[in-house]
C-alpha cells in the first residue's frame, strides 16, 4: 500500500481494533511523559533564570523529580472537609483530567506510516469540526475547576471557580474568532486538512494577528501565570483547589499541565504546520515521511512550553480589572476587526483575481491607518482625562500635630500653621 503525506479524512475510522487501542495509551503516556517533563523543565529554567539550581537530586539532572512527587502525592493522607458536597467534590478533578486527556484525540502527531503492516494515520482520529471539538471539550474542562470551587464550601475556592468561569467565558470568545481566518484560508475545520493546507506557506506568516490572539488566549485559557488568577495564591490561598489533597489536587496539577501541551499542539496544528519540518529542513526528501515528523511535531511543542515558562518566570499577575480589559476591550474588538479584514480580502482575492499581497496593500493599509488614528486619539483623550482629574484634586488642610506627633501632607494636602500648637510646645 501506498503512504500519503496528506492524510484524508476517508483514512480515519477503519484500523483494527488493537490499532486503535495502541494508539489511545500511546496519547495517554506520552501526555503523562510531557508533563512530567514540562514539570521539570519549569523548575529548571526558572531556577535558572533566579540564579538558582533546581531539582538536581532525584535522577539525572533531577529528571525524575516530577515523578518523585506524583508517589508522594498519592501516599500523602486525602483530607475531606465536612462542609463539601462529597458527590460533586471528587467528580470535579476527574472531569478536569478527563477532558484534558480527551481533547488531544484529534491531533495530528504525523502522516501516515505503516505500524506493523497496517498504513494508519498518526493520529488517533478527525472528522470535518475537530477543532470545534476541541474548542467543546476546553468548555466541559472549565466545569471541573467550577464544580471544585462551588462544592468545597470555602470562600476562597468559591471565588477561584467564579472567576475561572468568568475567564473562560472572556478568552475562549478570542480564541474561537482567531480559529475562523484559519477556516477561512483553509477551508475546513479538520486538523488534518489544516496541516495539509500549509504544506506551502505556515498559517502564522499569513495570520500574524489571529496567531498573536490565539497565544494570548491560551495563556488564559489555561490559567497559567500572568492570568493565574482561579489560583492567586496571594488574594485566595489556593483558589479553586484550596480544599483539595492528595490524588484529587495530583489530578488538577495533571490537568494544567497537560492542557498547556494540548494548546501548545493545537498551536502548531492551526500556525506552524503542524508535523511539517520548518524551510529550509523541508527542501531534503523524506524528512515528512514516515516517523520523522514526530520530531519537528514535539520540538514545535517543546518551543510553546518554553515561552509558558518564560512568561511566568518574566511577568506578575494581572489584576483582575486589567485581565477583563485586556480579553473584552482589546482581543475581541481585534478578532473581529481581522476576520473583517481577511474575509473581505479573500473575497476580493476570489472575485477579481487579485495577488495577495496587492488585495492586502488595497485594503489593510487604510484599515491599519484608520486602527491607529483611532488608537492615538483615544490614548490622547485618556491622558488629557487623567490630567484634568490630577489638577482637581481637592486641596484639603490639615494639622500635622493633631495626633501629637508631626505627620507629612499626603497628595492634595497643605499644613496649617498652627501657631498656639507650636508655642505651646516651646513653652513646655
């Protein structure tokens, strides 16, 4: 049999059942491996950037460090509070990890390749809406970290669940409207004909902007930090997971980590060609062939982790009214502004038989120019604002001996001569 590397939709749904079965645990250790690899990494490379060692004990390098600390998790004694509603309380991490696990199924890990003389995709399966799936299953993962803050009868961790549904709601808005330029110069929503569309050109040269979007929606969608904010453990102790021990706070931890490596992939499914090697690499024959693009697939992924870690190594939290802005005011009104502009140009591409890069000259400059004019007036309007609310401060007077020690003037505070008060501290 021949092996494609275009993989077509006709090719999912008909490997043998011990086919199936062998690529389903290998999704789920590898998953297990990442994290556990995603862990150590993070330990290592913020311990570097603070000037520090990090985990150098437990293995090679303190390798196996992250794994040392998944035994003692499960060995460390499940505290239940009494105020839990205990149904709901251990089904919340379990949806978390499963629905983790489960949004991976759709990822295109390579071509096909013949696995002990079956030509099979690598891929666990696809259908014409896997992003859309993707997209649902991110949705049902939220509820675990909801459900987990609603049932542990703790302030804190019922305001880490509220505000985790807040930001879901806020960033997933962005991220689906970075996915739609994708569809449209794809012309599908399957995760294998996307790959297959940028077999020429990668979607993050041609879709800069909805790229941007999706990377910062990601972080958010993720709860990492600078948007860790279900968590803040300096406002909530712990946030949504403050009640939780043991395995149950294991499965979150899980949870997290593997939904960075799933965002991470389904970034280099929709931008960066997904198991295509990078030009010039992709001039050499046959290093798309085969088993080969496992390599180009996993470091593309290892690059997203590493920018994860750097952002929480390099960047505080948000505040909260700066983490709404940021998703309702700025990547929304831009997601939709760049779906305009790449519908229309598409269009215009279509209809007049126009080049790309003059469809885009014709319409996206004076769009640009219009953004930005829009943009300085606005900053402009802000700071004269600002200015005018400095300068109508209330000038208020005040003693600075009237608590019986002297105390500086704050901002829109003068002294007052207290001329007796002084005299009557020289008398004594």
């Amino acid at each position: 049999m021949k092996l494609f590397p275009n993989v077509s939709l006709g090719a999912f749904g008909i490997d043998p059942w011990w086919v199936t079965l062998i690529k389903v645990l290998a999704v789920f250790v590898i998953l297990v491996l990442m994290t556990l690899l995603a862990i150590w990494a993070e330990r290592r490379i913020v311990a570097r950037m603070q000037m520090r060692i990090g985990p150098n004990r437990v293995g090679p390098f303190g390798i196996l460090q992250g794994l040392m600390d998944g035994v003692k998790l499960a060995l460390k004694e499940d505290v239940i509070p009494f105020t839990v509603d205990r149904a709901v309380y251990i089904l919340a991490p379990i949806i978390s990890a499963t629905t983790a696990f489960m949004t991976f199924a759709v990822i295109p890990f390579g071509p096909e390749v013949s696995f002990f003389g079956v030509i099979t995709p690598l891929q666990l399966t696809d259908f014409p809406v896997s992003v859309l799936y993707v997209l649902a299953i991110a949705s049902v993962g939220i509820y675990g970290i909801v459900l987990a803050g609603w049932s542990s009868g703790s302030t804190y961790a019922l305001l880490g669940g509220l505000r985790s549904s807040a930001q879901m709601v806020s960033y997933e808005i962005a991220m689906g409207l970075s996915f739609v330029a994708v569809f449209l110069y794809a012309g599908s929503m399957s995760t294998s004909q996307i790959v297959a569309a940028q077999e020429r050109t990668w979607y993050i040269l041609l879709l800069l902007p909805s790229f941007l979007i999706y990377v910062i929606s990601m972080v958010g969608e993720t709860n990492r930090a600078p948007f860790d904010l279900p968590e803040a453990e300096g406002e909530l102790v712990g946030g949504f997971h403050t009640e939780y021990s043991s395995l149950k706070f294991a499965l979150f931890f899980l949870a997290e980590y593997i939904n960075m490596v799933t965002v991470s992939a389904l970034a280099t499914t929709l931008f960066l060609g997904g198991w295509r090697a990078p030009f010039p690499i992709s001039l050499i024959p046959g290093v798309n062939e085969g088993w080969v693009p496992l390599i180009w697939f996993f470091s593309k992924i290892a690059v997203f982790l590493f920018v994860f870690i750097w952002i929480r190594g390099t960047l505080p939290r948000f505040r909260y009214d700066q983490f709404m802005n940021l998703g309702w005011k700025i990547l929304i009104p831009t997601s939709l502004a760049w779906i305009t502009i790449v519908a229309i140009t598409r269009g215009l591409r279509n209809s007049l038989d126009l080049p790309t890069g003059q469809t885009v000259a014709l319409l996206g400059v004076p769009l640009i120019a219009v953004a930005l004019t829009l943009f300085i007036r606005d900053w402009r309007k802000a700071n004269a604002e600002e200015a005018l609310e400095e300068n109508q401060i209330l000038v208020t007077e005040i003693d600075p001996f009237a608590g019986g020690h002297p105390i500086p003037p704050l901002p829109g505070q003068v002294l007052v001569e207290q001329t007796s008060s002084r005299q009557g501290i020289t008398n004594g």
